[in-house]
C-alpha cells in the first residue's frame, strides 16, 4: 500500500489576526475570510469636547442683574430701624420666654424683599439658561440651582462658561463680592442691635 500526503486538517471558525495587517481581528467562517472585523478593546476613553461656537458672548443682561441682585438686601438693611427694634426688644417681657416681639416696618420690608429676590433670582437665571442654549453654548449650568440660591447658580453659570468659552467670570466676582458686602453689614446692625439693647439693660449701661 502506497503513502498519500495527509490532507491538512480544516481552520475552524473564529477570530483571527487580520491577514490585511490591520490592527483588529478578522472573521474566518471556516472556509473564507469575511468582512467582519473585530477591533481592538481599548480602556482609554476620551471625553467629547464640549465648546461654543467662535465669537459667543459670555454674558446676557440677565445674569448682570442676577449678579447685582444682593444689592437689594443690602438696601434692606440699610433701611433697618434700629432704635424701633430695640424699642420693641426692651418692650418684650422677659419673664416670658415664648414672647416674640411684633416685626417692625423695616423687619417686614426686609423680609419681603428677601422673598422677591429669591423669586426674581430663579426667573433670572432661567432666563439667562435659555439664552445660553440659543447661543448654542454646551450644556449650560442648569438653572434649576438657582432655587437653593442665586449665588450658587452664578458661580456654577460662570465656571462652565469660562470652560465653553475661555471668558465669563466677572458675574461671578461681583456676585460674590456683594454677598460678603451683605455679610459685613450683616454683622455691623447685629452688633449695633445687641450693644443699644445691652446699654439699655441694668447692669449694661456704662
């Protein structure tokens, strides 16, 4: 009986190196090459860009506004009566330790004004939010923070804006230097109050 050459034993089918030399791998069905190719898992992901178009403008007249709008609580407190909240603090009984003096005028004004301007700050920033979107800046800050605080929505606003755009701060700074005004003139009428009610105290008065 004579030798015959062995038959060579058939490629099953699967994933093979691309016999074109590309950089995935290529389907073998078993008998030809197809046009499935199988690239390369790989761990590095590279985040979308996210800009504006060339030339946007950073600011809108809303976001100017929404910036400024803690100078309505400090006109608030500027126009605080001090003498008729100390008045009304020496008339309370102090015996009573549930006794609430009435609000003046001034308390009253600040408080609405307090209510105003939150009610104001979130139509502002909507506002501001939309135009942003009609410029076609990449998801803007969304406005809906504005809710916990104007501030909040202005500084987050003017981050993402210098991120889309390269500029877009200044809302910001001003935002914050007012609100630290506020802050000061906050704690000058606190003291002011304490000390003309201590020095109305016996015992207090110099």
């Amino acid at each position: 009986m004579s030798d015959s050459p062995a038959t060579p034993a058939p490629v099953p089918a699967g994933w093979y190196p691309d016999p074109a030399g590309g950089p995935g791998r290529r389907w073998w069905n078993g008998t030809a090459w197809t046009e499935q190719i199988e690239q390369p898992y790989s761990a590095t992901y590279t985040a979308p860009v996210l800009s504006a178009p060339a030339g946007t403008a950073p600011y809108t007249p809303w976001i100017w506004i929404l910036a400024l709008l803690p100078l309505t609580s400090l006109l608030s407190f500027l126009l605080l009566d001090v003498e008729a909240i100390v008045a009304q603090s020496l008339a309370t009984d102090p015996s009573d330790p549930f006794a609430i003096p009435a609000p003046t005028s001034g308390e009253l004004l600040t408080n609405v004004l307090g209510i105003v301007a939150w009610a104001l700050g979130i139509l502002l920033a909507f506002l501001d939010w939309r135009e942003l979107k009609k410029r076609r800046v990449d998801k803007p800050f969304h406005f809906a923070w504005s809710i916990l605080l104007s501030l909040v929505y202005v500084i987050g606003r003017s981050i993402v804006v210098k991120r889309r755009i390269g500029t877009g701060l200044a809302p910001m700074w001003t935002a914050i230097a007012l609100t630290a005004l506020n802050l000061v003139v906050i704690i000058a009428v606190t003291v002011q109050i304490t000390t003309a009610v201590l020095a109305e105290l016996p015992g207090f008065a110099p």
